[in-house]
C-alpha cells in the first residue's frame, strides 16, 4: 500500500493549479493536485494562444487515440497565438445530452492535465472537483484516469456516486449519475451515461482505481459518505469557512456582521472525535498552512492538511503573474485583505475574493461589463413547464433569467465567476474588442500570512519552499 501525503496541495480555481504546481508539488513527495473545473475550456484557450513551450501538444500526442486528439488540435491551435483583442473561439456549455465533439474534448482535457503533472516521476498526483458542476463529471474523469490519477477529490456537493463510478471506469465499464434538476418531476430522465468502450476503440488500456477523497464540512456529511456511497471512501479533507474558493453556508439562517460577511459559529466546526472514531484517514483544510498547524493536524489524529492559499501565490501557480505580484505585495505591506461575499456565486454558496492592489471594486467592474452567460459551467438545470431540461444562470442576463422561471431576487449582486476565472491565469475573453474580462481572484483567509514563505528581500516563493517551511517543525515527514 502506498504512502498517504502529509500535505495535499489544494486544487484551486479554474487552472490556478495547474499542471505545473501539482508536479511540482507531487516530485517533492507530497500529494499535488490539479483543479479539474473547465479543463476542456482551459485546452482550447491555451491551444488558441499559440500553446506556448509546446506542452499542450505534448500531453495530445500521448492520448491514446491519435485522431481524437489530431481534431481537437486542428479545431483551436492558432500558430504565433490569436491577436490580443480578438476573442477566442466559443466552447459550447455542457448539457446533459453533450454532442461527441464535446465529450472528446472533455476527456482528453482532463487526460492533458493529469499527463503532464505526472510527467517525470512516478509520484501520485490527484484532481479536485466540484459535486455541483455535475454535467463533465463522466467524461471528466474518465480522461483523468486514462492518465492515471491517483486520487480524485471532490466537494461543493454530496457525492455519494461517485466511488462507483470510480469503481466501473477502473474495469472500462459505463457509469451514470443522476443530474440534478430543479423542479424534477418522477418519471423525468436525469440520468447522464458514459460508455468507455464506445469512446476507445481497439485494445484499451488497463486502469487503477483512483483513491477517493471526499471534501466535507460537517460530521453529518462524512457518515453519509461512508454508509450510503455506492464504493469505497477512501478519506476525508474536512475543509474549515476559512479556505479559499466556495464554502459551505453557515448552518441555520444566513445572518451577516457589519462588513456583509457571512456569520460562522460552534454548528460550522466540525467535531474531530467523532471523524476519528470513523476510522478513515482525514486531512484538514482552511487555515492550516504554518508547522503549527500542522502539527496540531498531526495531533488531533489527522493524516496531515490540504493546503491551498500558500501554494496559489507560489512561482509554479497558474494565477497570472501581475495578479500574483499585486496582492503578494499587499501582504508585504499588511494590506492584504479577502472578502466572504455571501452573493456573488450563481451557486448561492459563499464565495471569498481577495480585493486585487489598484483596481476598481467588484461593484464597479460589474456595473460597466455586458451581463452574460456564455461559458455556463455555473448553470443551474431546471425543468421547463413543457417537461424538458433547460438551464440558467442568476448571473446571466436579468431578463432572460426571470424568463427561465428564475427569481429577481436571485440576480441582486451575482457575478460571472466563469468568465473571472479564466481572467485570473491569463485567458480572458475580449469582447467586439472593446470589454475584456476581468479578474476575479479567490484565497483562502491565509492570505495575508504567506509572508513567512518569502526570504528576506524577497516578493516571491517556490512551492518547494511551502513544503519546507510546513515540514520544518516535524522531525521527518510524518506519514502513514
């Protein structure tokens, strides 16, 4: 049996960790991840930009099935990169029924991904996603694990089925998951499918189940988990309202302090006696970024901490480097500061966003940019009064919205995390070539401690850094 990590590198963002910090991450022993939301989207960005260092091309011509990867390559590869102000090429938004062409560029996305950040060595990498963004989540990871990951993560959602879509994959067999449709009526046909050996042709490949570790906030989720999964839990990263990206909504009515954030309490932390008493590895996450922490980890019966915001701003992250440099700055300069927005989500989960050095604020960016729903991995499916499935977003065109069957008060303060996302590492949209995009960066709490991974005189830091400051305080990497 393997070694289990004493860190877990978080999977950030959309491309935040990348290929790049999870390999790094995971050559130097520990668990680095890759963020799985919109890879199919992140590829074809890329590849319009010119792909450069050639990488992108590298991960196409290991994919298993030669013309799969040759049409996507055809389809986005722009030589030298696209003009700056023109837009990239649309990638439709995933629906339930997806047209092959779509499924082709989801699986070998994800295949991409994984390919590279194991490239080099033979250390596990894994890959986060998101329960809520159910419609990739076949084809998803079925690419992940022809690259074979060795561990998927998964939170924002109840992911009881996805240990035995784990378990069928492994054998090349179809899986199913149930979509989730707002006003589903019994009789309704929700059920998404994925059928390994109609996308491999010839000879296919053998596979490793991939461990599975389930992202929870609260004890209640994680027995669950462990009684009504259809396969096996491998463990538990038991993430505190601290960590960066979406949260899980404070328990009870959703009450805020003066600054409008969100009120967390006793019913928000998570009883770390009955997690052991389950008797299943855990790792916790949210603040546990210093070699106190996790050394308290370490006590408290943990396998050891996920850590995110420390590795976010590390020179082997994704987020874009003036991003990257700006906000690295405010915390040298003690201004750092991250703000729990209640609203901003269409996911009407609490969202964190570090407020960027020199820029507008959130409201105002959002007053001057076109309302528009056009990449859609937040849309919410819903069921037409026709008894078909359709799908909205409070973040889309008020109007068109309501029209959807959508309530006006649902739009009040939405933003467009989709489009922010793909800002944030260096791939915004541009629009009739006069809007473009804007950043819209998320971190953990931690933020504003990640000075203690720079030496002095300097404003930046290696992941290898992280990991040796986290390590300092252990007398060897504490693992089991």
């Amino acid at each position: 049996m393997s070694k289990l990590p004493t860190i877990i590198q978080g999977g950030m963002g959309a491309g935040v960790s990348s290929w790049r910090l999870a390999r790094a991450v995971s050559q130097l022993g520990e668990l680095g991840v890759v963020s799985g939301t919109a890879l199919d989207m992140i590829l074809a960005r890329r590849l319009q930009d010119g792909d450069p260092g050639g990488h992108m091309r590298r991960g196409l011509e290991a994919f298993p099935m030669s013309d799969i990867a040759d049409r996507i390559w055809q389809t986005y590869y722009i030589p030298g990169g696209k003009q700056e102000r023109a837009p990239y090429k649309a990638v439709r938004a995933h629906v339930k029924d997806a047209p092959p062409q779509q499924t082709e560029l989801c699986v070998v996305a994800n295949f991409v991904e994984v390919f590279l950040a194991r490239e080099g060595h033979e250390n596990p990498v894994g890959i986060n996603y998101l329960e809520k963004l159910q419609l990739p989540h076949l084809p998803s990871i079925y690419g992940a694990m022809l690259a074979g990951v060795g561990y998927i993560l998964m939170g924002a959602g109840v992911p009881l089925k996805i240990p035995g879509v784990l378990d069928r994959f492994a054998l090349h067999e179809p899986a199913t998951y149930q979509l989730q449709v707002t006003d589903a009526q019994d009789g309704d046909d929700r059920t998404m499918k994925f059928v390994p050996r109609d996308f491999m042709s010839g000879q296919v490949p053998q596979l490793t189940r991939p461990k599975f570790l389930a992202i929870i906030a609260s004890n209640t989720l994680a027995t669950t988990m462990l009684r009504k999964s259809d396969g096996k839990v491998d463990g538990f990263v038991i993430e505190g309202y601290t960590a960066g990206g979406h949260n899980a909504p404070p328990r009870g009515k959703l009450q805020l302090d003066e600054a409008g954030e969100a009120i967390y309490g006793e019913r928000d932390v998570v009883d770390l006696e009955k997690i052991r008493a389950l008797g299943v590895p855990f790792w916790l996450a949210g603040g546990f970024g210093s070699p106190q922490k996790l050394a308290e980890a370490l006590a408290s019966g943990a396998t050891g901490v996920q850590v995110g915001t420390a590795f976010a701003f590390c020179e082997e992250s994704a987020l874009e480097n003036k991003h990257k440099r700006a906000l690295l700055e405010k915390v040298i300069s003690g201004t750092a500061r991250i703000f729990t927005d209640p609203v901003a989500s269409p996911t009407s989960f609490p969202f964190k966003v570090a407020q960027l050095d020199g820029s507008a604020s959130e409201d105002e960016v959002y007053s001057v940019r076109p309302r528009i729903c056009d990449l859609g991995y937040l849309r919410e499916a819903y069921r037409t009064p026709s008894g078909t499935i359709d799908y909205r977003c409070s973040a889309e065109p008020v109007t068109t919205y309501i029209g959807k069957g959508g309530k006006l008060e649902d739009t009040v303060g939405k933003k467009c995390l989709c489009n922010g996302l793909m800002a944030n590492i260096g791939h915004p949209q541009s629009r009739n070539g006069k809007y473009v995009e804007q950043a819209l960066v998320t971190s953990g709490n931690d933020l504003t401690g990640i000075g203690r991974f720079m030496s002095p005189g300097t404003s930046t830091y290696t992941a290898a850094d992280v990991i040796t400051n986290l390590t300092s305080g252990l007398e060897s990497p504490a693992r089991s």
